[in-house]
C-alpha cells in the first residue's frame, strides 16, 4: 500500500470512530468526550486530556473530525518524541512506536466498555467489530511498513555496495594509470639511454677509424716500377703503369672505404638489435606488471562483490527470519500497546468511565451514545 491509499484507509478509520463517538449524528462531539477519547488512547494523563480538548475547543467550534483527527494525530507524535526520548521507559512497558491505529482502537475500547456499561450490546457489537477491522488493518499498515523497511534496508545495502564498488574501481583506475605513466616513463628513458649510447658509439667509430689505406701488394709493386722506369728513362711505359696503378688505386680505395662502412653499420646494427632486446625485455616486465596489476584488480573486484553478496545474503536471511516472525510479533506488539493502554489508564485513575465533565447531555451518556449509533446502523 502506498502512502495515498494509506492516509486515505486512516482518514476512513478516523471518519468511522468518530461516528461512534458522534452520538446524535450532528458531525460534532463535546469537550468532555473528546477529553475522555484523548484519555482512552492512553497517550495522554487525565489533566493533559483534559488541557488538551479545552485547547482544542479554544481553537475549533464546534469540534468535528477534523478537530477529533488533529487531536489524535497531535498526540501520537508527542508520545512518539518522548519514545525516542526515552526509549528504555518506554520499552520497558511493553509497546513499541505509538500510532495513530492504537491510539483509534484504545478509543474503540472505550467505547466498548461504555456500552457494556450501559448493557448497549449492539453498540458494543459495533465497537468489537470496527476494531477487529481496524487491527486487522493496523497489522496490515505494519505488516507492509516491514515490507518497505525491508526494502528501503536492501536499497540502501545496494546503494552502498555501488558506491563502494565505484570508489573500488575508481582506485584501481587511478593506480592503473599512474601505473601506465611511470611504465611510459621509464620506456622514454630508456629509449634516451640508447640514443646516447648510440651516439657515443658511433664517435668512438669515427676515431677508431684507420686513417690510412692498406694497399695491395700489388698496388704497391706497380707504384715502385712506375718510380723505377721513370728514373730509367722509358716514360711511356711508366705512364702506362702509373695509369693502371692509379686505376687499381682507385679501386682497392672503394672497396676498403665499403668494407669500413660495412664494418660500421655492422657494428651499428648489433648495438641497435641489443637495444631492442633491452627495450623488448623491458616491454615483457611491464606487461607482466600490468597484468599482475589486472589479476590483483579482477581479485579484489571479486572478493568485494563476493562481500556484498554475503552481506546482502545475510541483511535477507534476518528479513526473512523477522517475516516469519512479524505476524506473530505484530499482533503482540498491538497486545502489548493496548496492555500499555489499560496500564497507563489505572495508572491515570482511569476506570473506563465518562468523565466528570458537565456536557450537558443526559445522564446516561453511554445510553445515549448506543440509541445514536445503533440508529445509524
């Protein structure tokens, strides 16, 4: 039931006691009867009952059910203050939060013990019936506040759980990528290194770099026999010679100055694969780390939720255990509050009778109250 169509069934039970305790059909009650109603509801000490329908009178006339409503409505909640007030006192006699349904059939019983009284059995009757009905509804009202309790706690339970889970994954997030940050880091770092070692590599090549050709042999018999024919005056065949030698010069030099390049990049290209096992090994301890990261994530992903599964298995389990209980405990819980009714009447001096207020209706009120109601009916 929801919260319209419950205020709506309450108005119904307020409009229903009230034409009870409206005698004469008129829509309006008295100042004595509305203090001996706000007595019966064992909320309120005689002179407080008393004080509060004179105040009542003050503000309202004549007092009809709104007024009637206002009342009750005024001292379920005072009652209610002075349980969370003091909640051992109040626990101590027996009924728990006071309500505007125990308060109506304190009210009903009032009536009921009046006409026994006054031997009006069929208002009596009337009053037995309205108020099964009404604890038949007050335990219906409690019955489905457990519901909603219960689903208002498990809301909350899941609420929580995702807000935990979203502060869990947000962690992890904001180390993963600090964990990424300092993985690229060090990547650049490295990469820095090896351009700096490739560098200081590549001048230490160059100074270690022959400054002089080795020639061949034959190169260098061709070079003498030019010098030997020149001083020996045949010129034309040293020329011949000298062309050939620098020719073959020219030749041994390329091939030298190709062996040196190859020499080079040979040596350029081993350091250049021995960084890039360095760089690949640092790849694998990073991917490693990323994936230990993964698995540490996915583990305390799953423990959380497996805590929420428990914590949210457990919070049924007790709902569960407490609706089995709850009828029985409702319709103790209602036994107990009229309980505390009756005792808080004796204690008030209350002997479930009209008060001693001059109303100005006859002297048998009660009688008058039963010809009333018994005509509606």
């Amino acid at each position: 039931m929801d919260s319209d169509e419950n205020e709506k069934a309450m108005l119904e039970d307020f409009a229903a006691v009230f034409t009870l305790l409206d005698s004469q059909q008129k829509g309006t009650i008295d100042q004595g009867l509305l203090a001996a109603a706000l007595g019966a509801t064992g909320l309120l000490a005689t002179a407080k009952a008393e004080e509060a329908a004179a105040q009542a009178a003050d503000r309202s006339d004549p007092l009809d059910l709104t007024t009637f409503r206002a009342c009750i409505s005024d001292a379920v909640q005072s009652a209610t203050i002075q349980h969370y007030e003091r909640p051992s006192k109040v626990g101590s006699s027996g009924p728990t939060v006071p309500t505007a349904g125990t308060a109506l059939l304190g009210v009903l019983e009032f009536v009921r013990r009046t006409a026994l009284e006054s031997s009006d059995f069929k208002l009596a009757h009337h009053a037995k019936e309205m108020s099964d009905s009404l604890t038949a509804r007050e335990e219906t009202r409690r019955l489905g506040g457990i519901a909603q309790r219960h689903d208002s706690e498990q809301q909350g339970v899941q609420e929580a759980h995702m807000m935990q889970a979203m502060e869990f994954n947000s962690a992890w997030s904001t180390n993963m990528t600090e964990f990424e940050k300092q993985a690229a880091e060090i990547e650049e770092q490295v990469k820095a290194r090896h351009a700096e070692e490739f560098a200081a590599f590549q001048e230490q090549l160059r100074k270690t770099a022959p400054r002089s050709y080795k020639f061949s042999r034959e190169l260098l018999q061709l070079r003498k026999s030019t010098e030997t024919l020149a001083k020996q005056g045949k010129y034309d065949k040293a020329h011949d010679i000298k062309l050939k030698a620098d020719q073959l010069e020219r030749w041994e030099r390329m091939k030298l100055e190709n062996e040196l390049k190859t020499h080079v990049a040979t040596k350029e290209l081993q350091l250049r694969q021995q960084q890039q096992l360095q760089i690949e090994a640092l790849r694998r301890r990073i991917q490693r780390g990323r994936e230990e990261h993964k698995e540490h994530w996915l583990l305390g992903a799953q423990r959380l939720m497996q805590s929420h599964r428990n914590m949210l298995s457990d919070l049924k389990t007790k709902q569960a255990l407490e609706n089995v209980r709850a009828d029985v405990v409702v319709k103790l819980d209602l036994a107990a509050s009229r309980s505390g009714v009756a005792k808080l009447r004796s204690k008030n001096h209350y002997q479930d009778v009209l008060p001693r207020i001059d109303t100005g209706r006859p002297a048998s009120r009660s009688k008058a109250l039963g010809r009333s109601v018994t005509a509606g009916y």
